[in-house]
C-alpha cells in the first residue's frame, strides 16, 4: 500500500514539474530556435507586412512600441485621443530618420461604439497588418474609492477596445487574405487577482483569455496572435510609485522594454512576457500558487 502511494505522489510530483517546466520554457525555447538555430530569420516587414497601427501611441510601451516599428521600416498609424501628443510622436519618427509613413487617428475609447466607425473609416484604405491593442488605463485603489464614471472607463478602455479592435482587424485580414498579426497586450497582473488594484487586473484577465482564444481561431488564417504581457515598465501608469519610477534591472525602460516587445513578434513567439526579466520574474513568481501571490499582492499595494 506505502509503496503504492509512493508511487502516486512521485509520479504527480514529476507531472506537475514537467507542466511548470513546459509553460516556463516554452517562449524561452521559441526565441531561441528562431533566433540561433534557424536558417533564414526574416525582418518583421517581410513576415507581416509594412502597415502597423498601435493605440495608446501617445505615452509610455505604445509611444515606443510604434517608434521601435518604424525603425525596423514600419508605417505606423498613431492612435489616441491626445492630438498634440500624437504629433509629437509622429514629429519624432519622422525626425529620426526611419523613413516611414506615419498617421495619426484621434480616438477617446471612452465614448462609446463611434470610435470603432471613426478608426475603420480612417484606415480604411491603408493595408493593416500588425495591429497593436496596446491602449489602457489604470490606478491601484480600492473599489470603495471608485465611482460609476471611473469604473466604466476602465471597461471601456481595457475591455470594450481590445474586443471590438481584435475583432474589426481580424475579419479585415481574414477577407483581405494578410496573414498579419495582432498583438494584444496584457499585463502580468492578469495571473492572480490584484486586491487594490482588482479592476485593472481583472481586464487584463480578460485580455488574456481573449487572446489566447483568438490565436487557435486566427492561426488557419495565417494570423499571428500574441499575447504581450509586461510586468512593472517606467510609464505614466506607474507615476503612483516613486519606486518604480527609478526602474532597475527587473523595471526597464519603455524604450527597452519596447524593443525587446518588437524582436520577440519578429521571432512569432506567441505568449510572452516581452523581456527577457519579466519572464525570469514570473517563472519564480508562479512557482507558487496564485492564492500565495495574491496575498503578496494585497501585502504590496496596502
């Protein structure tokens, strides 16, 4: 009977090794291949296309995300709901020398289904074939201090833009026949809830699940879907942490985190961290059940 038993934990023991070790180096293992032991490694252009459009261009990872596209010849459309501040952008590619084409779409994703109408007649005629959802808001509090007007806008930016773009894009490349990619970005709070920081933890949940769905769906179409998920980056989202704001080894910049987000699509991984860091820091985060991360959550943002 021991030895029986003994034999049961052991074998699940070695399972749910195997399985941690699995979800760990997979991505890992996909960079590598592409990067050292394949023949050919072509550019991001030549696999997807030469149009990308990105939201929440203005600030932080999407500003960057769309300047790194265009340093590797990528036309970018520039979409937000702050003009000046997409100009600005726009104003910097076009100085840095890239070469590209840019265009910029005024979008408040706070208001409501016009803005989808308003962004397809905008790209209308321009061949899209990297989409970026990169757009988000977000603040650690909370749920006793938000009210009804803060928590729609958190659905409509997180939740409402990521499903009506994913969707829009998907059926244009589908009938234009580009096999494209949509890349759609997450968070790495979306492995655990976040007490304190629940609403913003929860959309990106959502996108997760969204976007690992989409990818099986897309994937006949000759569509890469990529699930983009970062950890702490130096943006304006994370102005409330004078701490995180320094940044440091496992908190890059948006510019760094931004080019390693960019090569990692060029090498077709399909869920990933985006940094090399990020991905370290979950590996030892999710060695631990999702009940121990969430009370270290609590712990951190009380």
């Amino acid at each position: 009977m021991f030895c029986a038993l003994s034999t049961f934990f052991t074998f699940v023991g070695v399972y749910a090794l195997l399985s941690y070790l699995y979800e760990q180096l997979r991505t890992p293992y996909k960079l590598l291949k592409a990067r050292y032991f394949s023949d050919t490694r072509p550019t991001i252009k030549e696999r997807f296309g030469d149009w990308a459009a990105v939201t929440g261009a203005s600030d932080g990872i999407g500003k960057e995300y769309a300047k790194e596209l265009a340093r590797q010849n990528i036309n970018v459309v520039l979409i937000a709901r702050n003009e000046e501040k997409l100009q600005a952008v726009a104003k910097e590619i076009a100085e840095s020398g890239a070469g590209v084409q840019t265009k910029i779409v005024i979008a408040d994703f706070t208001k409501g289904s016009q803005v989808y109408e308003h962004i397809e007649k905008e790209t209308a005629n321009i061949p899209i074939s990297i989409l970026v959802n990169n757009v988000g808001v977000g603040k650690p509090a909370s749920l006793l201090k938000w009210n009804q007007e803060n928590t729609q806008e958190i659905i409509d930016t997180n939740v409402v833009a990521v499903s009506h773009l994913s969707r829009i894009f998907f059926q244009r490349m589908k009938a234009s026949k580009i096999k494209g990619a949509i890349v759609n970005v997450g968070s790495g709070s979306e492995l655990q809830p976040m007490p304190y920081d629940a609403y913003y933890a929860a959309t990106k949940a959502y996108t997760r699940s969204l976007t690992l769905a989409l990818s099986q769906e897309a994937k006949p179409y000759g569509i890469h879907v990529q699930l983009l998920s970062p950890n702490f980056v130096v943006t304006k989202i994370n102005s409330y942490s004078k701490q995180i704001m320094k940044g440091g080894l496992l908190i890059p910049s948006a510019s760094a985190y931004a080019k390693s987000a960019v090569n990692q699509l060029r090498d077709e991984v399909d869920e990933t961290s985006g940094y090399f860091w990020h991905q370290v820091q979950n590996a030892v985060a999710t060695a631990f059940t999702w009940r121990v991360r969430t009370y270290v959550a609590c712990k951190l943002f009380t």
